[in-house]
C-alpha cells in the first residue's frame, strides 16, 4: 500500500493533487498534522482537514505529530480522519488515548521516532492498528532516509507476530524507488511518500510504481 504525504503537494493546487490521488493507485492520503512545539514545524488544522475530506475519495490517515493528542480526538474524528496516528514520545497515557481513539470506530496508530525503541510499544500493539516507524526524524519533508530503519521494522514485525498479527507497518520518511523494495521485503505494509511523489514529472506514475515494487 502507498500512502501519498500532501505535505509535499502544491498547495495553491491543493483541490487539483486531491483529484489526481483519487485517480490513482494511491492508497490511503497521508495528512501530517505539526504543531510548532512536539516538531519544529507547523502544518494545517481542523479547517484544511474538512475540506480534504470533501473531495478526497481515499482515507484520510492522519498523522499528529502534536502534543497532548488525547484532546483532539473527537475533533479529528469530525474533521474526518479514517486513521489517526499519535506518537509514543507525545502521549502520556498512550493505553487510553489508543482505546478512545478506536472507540470513535477509526484505526488507531503508534508513531516512533527514529531513536524510539520498539520494544516500547509492546504493551500496546495488542490494540494497535498500525505502527509508523519514521525513517527520518519528524518536522520536514524531503529528508534523507535512515537506513537503521530496516532493522526497526524487523524488530516490529517480530513484536507484531506475537502479540497483533492484524497490525500493519507503515513507514515514513525518505521514501522512493530506491528504497520501497526493500521496505517491503523488510515487512513494511504501507509506504508514505511525499517528495518522491509530487515532485515527479507524472506523479501518478510514481505512485503506480512504487506500488509495483513488492514483489
């Protein structure tokens, strides 16, 4: 699975990159929600959320890379999310706000950042619909890919195996042609690729092959 970052889409042409991900084999659409204060960055808000959702045809799987997550959930959810990502390191209670987040009937997910351990999240893939190990530490797009990232999603997939078979692996960061192949065959179940997608010449032919890549 590919899910395109609208972080790296032109945002004067924002109703166009929407229609151009609902034809094609994207996915999910990847929404990075920063807050200026968990990363040093700032995206969009609960504005910009509905009216993607208006015209995006795809699920809308978002990513708060924000502090105190567990407080705009609800708001989320009526924005329109489908998936919606916390991170380990911002969450204090991250048992509750998991469960709450499910019981609003869309998937739940744990984000880590590159020097998170994943033994960490043991204790809570049970109730995990997808864990996001990020390849590149969170804020910006178009980093550089960590390669120490494969190790990491070995690790999940070993913890996944045991405890949620049902959980998925989404990666994020430094995603592209060079890299998706091997992601795949490390146990990645979702591709979020920003840069390598919207800056492509035929960004709907990116999406096509990156797709193609798990063999």
């Amino acid at each position: 699975m590919i899910a395109p970052s609208l972080l790296s889409a032109n945002f004067t042409k924002l109703s166009d990159e929407i229609e151009m991900l609902n034809n094609s084999n994207a996915d999910w659409i990847h929404l990075d929600i920063m807050d200026g204060v968990f990363v040093p960055n700032l995206t969009f808000g609960f504005p910009i959320i509905e009216q993607i959702k208006k015209i995006a045809k795809k699920p809308l799987d978002v990513h708060l890379m924000i502090v105190e997550p567990e407080r705009y959930i609800k708001k989320f959810k009526d924005a329109g999310a489908d998936i919606l990502t916390i991170h380990y390191e911002a969450s204090i209670h991250l048992h509750r706000t998991l469960e709450e987040i499910r019981a609003f009937g869309i998937k739940a997910g744990v984000a880590i950042n590159p020097h998170t351990n994943i033994e960490l999240l043991k204790n809570v893939i049970s109730i995990s619909d997808l864990i996001l190990i990020m390849s590149v530490n969170p804020g910006f797009g178009g980093q550089k890919f960590i390669n120490e990232t494969y190790e990491k999603i070995e690790e999940t997939k070993k913890l996944i195996n045991l405890k949620n078979k049902s959980c998925l692996i989404e990666v994020d960061g430094g995603v592209d042609i060079t890299n998706a192949n091997n992601l795949y065959k490390y146990g990645a179940d979702i591709l979020v690729a920003g840069n390598a997608v919207f800056s492509a010449e035929n960004p709907k032919e990116m999406i096509k092959e990156i797709r193609s890549l798990k063999k």
